[in-house]
C-alpha cells in the first residue's frame, strides 16, 4: 500500500476560505514529493490535516493503508520550519525526545533514555554531519543549519515511513538550504522512507523532488516530474 492516501481531503476554516478543496494524491514508498505553493495555497494546512493538527472537514487519511490515528503518528517523522527543537536541551537530548511516543515518561523526565535510544541518536547526528561536540551542545547554541541537522535526525530515530517537512529550510539561506534539502533527501531515500515536504521555492523544488505537487487555492495543479513544469499550461 502506498506510504500515503488522501482521498477527497477538504477543509474549511470556520472564518476562512476553503483551504484544501477535495485533495486526492498517493504517495509511493521512497518517494521524495514536494508541495510548492505561495504564501496561503494550504501547504500547510494539507500537512497538518495529515498530523491531526488541523481536523478535516472531510475525507481520508491513510498511512501505509491504515487509516491516520493519534495512535500510529509514530509513523510519521516531522521536520518543522522553526526547528521544532528545545534550545536548552542539547542536540542529543532533543532526538532522544523524537523518540517520546515509544519511551516511559519517567525516562523523558529523568532524561534516562534506554541505552538503544542513546546510541541511535549519535549515529543519527553523525549521519547528519555533526559532531560529538554538537552532540552534547546546546540547541541555542547552534546555526540555523546545524539546528535543522538536528531536527532531521530528531524525525529519523523512530524509523517512519513517512517525513512530513513543512517549509523546512524557510529561515535558511540559500547555500545552507541546499545542504539541508540534499540531506533530507539522501537520509530519507537509505531508509526507504517517503518524504512530503512543502516548499515555496521553485528551485528547489527543480533540484530536489522527484516529483511536484503544486497547490494553489487549495487545489492541485500540477502533479508530475520537474521536468514537466516547463510545458505549457
Ligand atoms: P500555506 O501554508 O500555503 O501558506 P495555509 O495552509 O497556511 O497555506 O493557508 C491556506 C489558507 O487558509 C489561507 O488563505 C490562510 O489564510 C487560511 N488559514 C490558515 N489557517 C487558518 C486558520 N487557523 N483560520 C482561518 N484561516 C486560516
Ligand atoms: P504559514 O507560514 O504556515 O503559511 P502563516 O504565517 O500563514 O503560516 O500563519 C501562522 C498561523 O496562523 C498558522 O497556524 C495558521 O494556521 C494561522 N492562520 C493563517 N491564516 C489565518 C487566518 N486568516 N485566520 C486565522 N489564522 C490564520
């Protein structure tokens, strides 16, 4: 079954527009799509209906065919335009938190995360470019780049099927922006994982995606390879 399945996903605003209209779309396992929209097209409403943020006025949402519950969010990893991070815990301490959903709540207080927790979340860190010494470093201390390192290891260390990445590198500049996308798409692609990550963006959207939604009004668009965005209307 496909990694995601909107069927007929609309949403209405109780003093706004309608932000989604009737969205179908199916996401294939592995597959890096983006969603490129301008500023209020329902980039991000589309994402938080998915996360249960937003409540749909109607249709269906199914991970890996099972429809999407509070229960398996787990399934989902979540990379956020503001980081999403703590900035007074450290890095490490952040992508054990990603593991929250499956670890006791004495161990997030204590921050005593099991020993499996632990090793994963350095060798996710490394896997992002970071050091031991960003490990163990405060997020506030860290670039904006280095804090979306750590907030794609973070959507990593429950192994899910599915990244949801709203507006990920929004708050980077163009060179870092690059680095972060490249990552986000090669980690996701080693572990099989399909990615939804929405964009305003053109040329990213060109470089990165393997294949384009573009929303606008709350409606698709557009629904293919980049290469196809150079046809005419
Ligand atoms: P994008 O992420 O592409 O900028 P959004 O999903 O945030 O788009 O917004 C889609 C539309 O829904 C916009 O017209 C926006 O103003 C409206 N909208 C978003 N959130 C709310 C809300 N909480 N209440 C009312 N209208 C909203
Ligand atoms: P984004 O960067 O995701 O497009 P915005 O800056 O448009 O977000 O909106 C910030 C927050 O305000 C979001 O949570 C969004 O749902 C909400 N929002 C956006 N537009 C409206 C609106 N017209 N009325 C009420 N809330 C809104």
């Amino acid at each position: 079954s496909p990694a995601l399945e909107l069927t007929a996903l609309t949403k209405s605003y109780r003093n706004g527009p309608t932000a989604l209209d009737d969205i179908s779309l199916k996401i294939e396992q592995g597959s890096f799509c983006v969603v490129l929209g301008s500023s209020g097209s329902g980039k991000s409403t589309l994402l938080k209906c998915i996360t249960g943020l937003v409540t749909p006025c109607r249709g269906e949402i199914r991970v890996k065919g099972r429809p999407m519950t509070r229960r398996n969010l787990r399934t989902i990893g979540m990379v956020h335009q503001d980081f999403g991070l703590s900035e007074r815990l450290t890095s490490a301490q952040n992508v054990m938190a990603g593991a929250a959903a499956i670890t006791p709540l004495w161990r997030i207080l204590l921050q005593a995360y099991p020993l499996p927790v632990q090793r994963k979340a350095c060798q996710l860190l490394a896997r992002v470019g970071l050091t031991e010494a960003h490990a163990n470093r405060r997020v506030k201390a860290l670039s904006g780049g280095q804090k979306q390192r750590v907030g794609i290891a973070r959507a990593l260390i429950t192994d899910p099927s599915l990244i949801l990445a709203d507006e990920p590198v929004a708050s980077l500049d163009p060179r870092t922006s690059a680095e972060i996308m490249q990552l986000l798409k090669d980690a996701a692609r080693e572990r099989g994982a399909a990615v939804l990550c929405s964009l305003h963006q053109i040329d990213l959207a060109r470089a990165y995606a393997d294949r384009i939604i573009g929303l606008q009004g709350g409606h698709i668009i557009f629904d293919g390879p980049p290469a196809q965005l150079d046809r005419a209307a």
